[in-house]
C-alpha cells in the first residue's frame, strides 16, 4: 500500500501504513525527496503510530531519507514510535542518529517550526 | 499445543505476513507486547535475509516447551547459496547485499536461542526460541 | 481430598510438572515399579477392600488424637465426606491402574492440602501410620504364607513412594506460584509513576533491580511517556542500592528508547560509590543525562521544559493551590 503524502504549509506529512512493504518504504523516499524540492518545503514528519515492527530495513531507509531531505534544506521528525517498537529498535542496535523524534503529530509540528525559526535566526 | 505454521517467503509481503503470524503465536502464548513486538522484528529480519541471499525460502513458527517454561522457535530455511563464513556473518556491521547489516546478529540480540548451520551451495537454516518469563 | 472431577488446577500443575506419559513412565522406572508390582497390588486389592472400613478407622482415630491433625476435622459432616474420600484414596492404592488419571487424582489431593495448609510432616506421618495399620493385617492374613509378605509390602511402598513424590512437588508447585504472585505484586507497588508537572513524570526506584524487573521498568516508563504525554521523565535511583553493567546497561536502553519516542529521560540520584563502580567496570554512561539529587534531576526537567521556579518573598504561610504553576 502506497504511502499517503499531504502537504500542510511548509510541511509535508507523510503517515505510514501498518503493512507497509519493503518496496512501498523505498517508494516513499524518493518521493518526499521529490516533493521537499518541488514544494520547497521546510520540513517533514513521518508518522509511524501505526508502525507495529521497526526492522533494520525500515530505521535505515527512514535515516537515509532523513539525510537526503536535509541535503535539500530541510528537516525530517519521526513521530509516534510506539514503546515496543522503541525498545526493539534500541535492543536491535537502531538508534536513527541524526534524525529527530517527537511524540505525536502535534509535538513534531512543533519541534519543525523551532529548528524553522533557529534557522530563521542563523540567517538561512 | 497447537502446531506449527509454515509461511513460504518469495517477495516483500510475506514478510509482514510471517512476522504477523509470528506475533498472533507469541500473543496466544503469553508474551508480554515488548517481547511480541522481539519476536515479529526478528522474524523480519531473518525472512528478509531469505529475501535478500536466496530469494526464496519458508519461515516456520511453532509453540515449544521445557518443564514449565512456554516458548516459541522459529525456523527460517532456505535452500539458496549458503553462507561461507558464519563467524563474519554474525559480526555486527558485516553485509554483502546492501542492508544494514544487522539482520542475522540483530535477531540473535532480540531472542533467548539462536543457531545457525549453512551449507555453501546448499542453502540456510537458522533456528532461534525465545521463552516467556 | 474434594470432588473427583477434572479441575483446571491440576490440569494446569500436570502441565507445569511436564507429568507425561513418558514421563510418569520414567518416574516408575526409577521406583523400580514393574509389572510384577501391579500384579502384587491387584492381589493385595481383594485384602484391602476387605480392611478399609477398619483402616480408616484406625486412621482417624490416630489423626483426631493429635491436636495438630484434629484441628483440620472440626465439623462433623466434614469429617464423614473426608472419611469416604480417603477410603476411596487408600483403595486406588490396589486398584492396579497407575495411568495419567491416577497421577491427575494424586495431584488434587495435594492441591486440596495445600489449600487448607496441611504440613507436609503430618501428611508423611499419616501415610507411615497407614502403612503400618496395612502391614500388621497382611501379616495376619498371610501368616500362613510368610514369605508373600514382604514382596507385597514392597510393592505398596513403591506406590506410595510415587505418590508422596507427586503430593510433595504439588505443594511445591503451589508454594513458587505464591511466591511468584507476591512478588509480581510487589513490584507493581514498587515503582510509581508520578505526573509532577504537565510533561514532567517523576519515576522514583526503590530496591534492588533484576534483570526482569529492569525489562518490567522499561515497559512502565515508555507506556507511561505515551498515557501522559511527557517529554521529560527524572529517573531517581537514589533507592536503589547497587547497579551492575547489566542493569546500567538496560537503563541505557532504556533513555535510548525514551529518546526514540520523543522525550528526555534524566537519571538522578547517582551515588559517588555507584558512578566509581560504573567506571570501573567500563559503563559508558555519555548518553545518558545523569545528575547528582533528585532536586537537581527536578531542576534540569523544568529548565528542558522551559519553567523557571522563583522563590516568594516573604514566603507564603499557606500554601496557595496555584504555587509554582
């Protein structure tokens, strides 16, 4: 099942879907990269409440898409990991370094528009 | 005790297939959810390390018991090219097909038991249990 | 000694004992129970029906005549069902069928002693005095036959010996499962949750810490950031007396996690003695935001959380409801 993506002001949000596949992941990546460029977005949240299974597959394709939407210019925030699947990230060895996390769609909205307004200050 | 399930693995979604069987066992088992949610995340790693190094192969899911410890084995099986070095293989970072790596050492972290034999030429078992508390 | 019906309790302590087949068989092995032994106890059978009603009486007059065994048959009517109940107990003795049902009978005996807390002493007790009330009336009705007796005795002695095996272990069985709800209680109560402000929980731990307590703590603390929204959790392990690398490590994991959810966990309450041993023995904790009291644990949240406290001059006498807000 392909992977939603809606555009809210200068963000896109994208909510991934419980049995999302290998190949849905990877579609989705190019894709948000696409669209930060077209759309000149500032940031992205991908919402994972749903997500029951965190594998090394899913948190690596999630970091490289975090890397390559900051090579455009902007953020990515991961929300709504659930406990479980944090933990069996963490006992996997899946920390996703660099990428942000918030609790839910509200915390992660807000956490953007911080690192916009920093970024704002930093003159970019 | 029921017996065992058996999920072909040849494209994408029947890993999410293996890995909800899984979970639907360990839940009717008495796993706590942290540990059901061990258990699904690595049965997606080893049947997707059937995807990537054989492209086809089964995952088998079957409730076990020891006195009074209540547990689960999974078994995934594949009759592709093998493994040549077990040791390099379970070393964390090490991968040959572009993944992170951390499939097959990753499992062996989420779960109690963990085996592997592999044949060259032959293909791939690993076994892994995990046991209630 | 309660109904003969099957119960979910000792269907349930079959399982636990793994008592199958085989191994109900590998049990007689060990009792040297063969064949010839059924053979002897289906012989002894025709004997025991014919002493039972005597034997049992023996046999309670021998309980009641003891204060510890008396206070257990105070009601009457108790007393006669118990009577028949061990009656029919004594005479599967001789029945010669040792099958899984038998051993399911002898465990609901157990169970049914354990409830009313019947020591195992005068469980043993009483079983030697049955002994010795059967082998005096074998050696009358086989005066004539010497040589039989003890053979048949040593038969019996290895039934019983089964089930006294069995009636131990149920006790056991029960005991660790006590033991284990106690327990399982007592962690409950033992680790709170306090919302301290609207984001802010405070988790204070107190007593030692296992590995499966620690697995039990992690899964309080991350469901709870999810219940109450929180984005800082202070750890206090002030209460706590010793941390090993095993447990630093999980709790490691554990802010690891709580970082993957979006919230900031800060461990307070770290003892000199317990940040050395930490060093020594090679804990990294780098990852994790560790202070010294629980005080500063409280101030550090607040600064994340972007509360500045001020003290009141001149200090309130009452405290007003919406200090410190």
């Amino acid at each position: 099942m392909r992977v939603p993506i809606l555009r809210q002001g200068p963000y896109l949000i994208a909510s991934i879907q419980a049995a999302v596949t290998d190949e849905d992941l990877l579609h989705l990546g190019q894709e948000v990269v696409e669209r930060v460029g077209q759309y000149r977005s500032r940031g992205v949240i991908l919402d994972v409440t749903v997500l029951d299974v965190m594998d090394s597959f899913a948190a690596r394709t999630l970091r490289d898409l975090a890397r390559a939407v900051r090579l455009r210019g902007a953020e990515t925030v991961i929300v709504g990991i659930q406990p479980e699947v944090a933990f069996s990230m963490v006992r996997l060895g899946l920390s996703l370094e660099g990428v942000g996390t918030a609790l839910d769609l509200e915390d992660g909205l807000a956490l953007l528009d911080q690192h916009v307004r920093r970024r704002g200050k930093g003159g970019r | 005790m029921d017996g065992e399930t058996r999920v072909p693995i040849c494209r994408d979604s029947d890993i999410i297939l293996a890995r909800q069987q899984g979970r639907a066992l360990a839940a009717q088992l008495g796993f706590s959810s942290i540990d059901q949610t061990l258990i699904a995340t690595a049965i997606s790693e080893v049947a997707r390390n059937i995807l990537l190094y054989a492209r086809q192969g089964e995952i088998i899911l079957r409730p076990v018991s020891q006195s009074e410890k209540k547990g689960i084995t999974v078994i995934a099986r594949d009759e592709g090219p093998g493994i040549p070095d077990l040791t390099l293989a379970l070393q964390n970072g090490y991968s040959t097909s572009n993944s992170l790596g951390l499939g097959l050492p990753g499992a062996k972290r989420l779960m109690d038991e963990f085996a592997i034999v592999s044949e060259v030429g032959k293909g791939t078992t690993v076994t892994m249990t995990k046991w209630t508390q | 000694m309660g109904e003969p019906r099957h119960s979910s309790t000792t269907l349930a302590l079959m399982q636990e004992l793994a008592l199958t087949e085989e191994e109900i068989a590998r049990r007689k092995a060990f009792l040297e129970f063969h064949d010839e032994d059924v053979q002897r106890l289906q012989e002894l059978g025709g004997l025991a029906q014919q002493y039972a009603d005597e034997v049992i009486e023996d046999f309670y007059r021998h309980l009641l005549a003891f204060d510890e065994s008396r206070r257990f048959f105070t009601d009457p009517a108790v007393l006669a069902r118990v009577k028949a109940a061990q009656r029919d107990y004594f005479l599967r003795l001789t029945r010669g069928v040792y099958d899984g049902a038998y051993v399911e009978d002898r465990l609901r005996i157990g169970v049914a002693h354990e409830r009313i807390n019947l020591p195992v002493a005068l469980y043993v007790g009483a079983y030697g005095f049955y002994l010795r009330a059967v082998l005096r009336r074998v050696q009358e009705a086989y005066q004539h036959r010497p040589a039989e007796v003890l053979p048949l005795f040593v038969s019996l002695l290895k039934v019983v010996f089964l089930d006294m095996g069995l009636a131990i272990e149920t006790y056991l069985a029960q005991r660790e499962r006590t033991i284990r709800l106690q327990q399982e209680a007592i962690r409950e109560l033992s680790t709170p949750v306090l919302p301290l402000r609207e984001r802010l929980l405070l988790l204070p731990l107190i007593g030692a810490i296992d590995a499966q307590r620690a697995q039990q703590l992690t899964a309080q603390l991350l469901h709870s950031i999810r219940a109450y929204r929180a984005k800082v959790v202070v750890m206090d392990i002030t209460g706590v007396p010793a941390v090993d690398s095993a447990v630093a490590n999980h709790f490691i994991q554990t802010v690891q996690a709580a970082r993957l959810m979006g919230a900031t966990v800060i461990v307070s309450g770290l003892s000199p003695e317990v940040a050395h041993t930490l060093v020594r023995i090679g804990v990294d904790l780098g990852m994790v935001h560790t202070v010294g009291t629980l005080q500063d644990g409280i101030e550090a949240a607040e600064r994340l959380l972007g509360y500045t406290v001020q003290k009141l001059e001149p200090p309130m006498l009452v405290p007003h409801p919406e200090e410190g807000q």
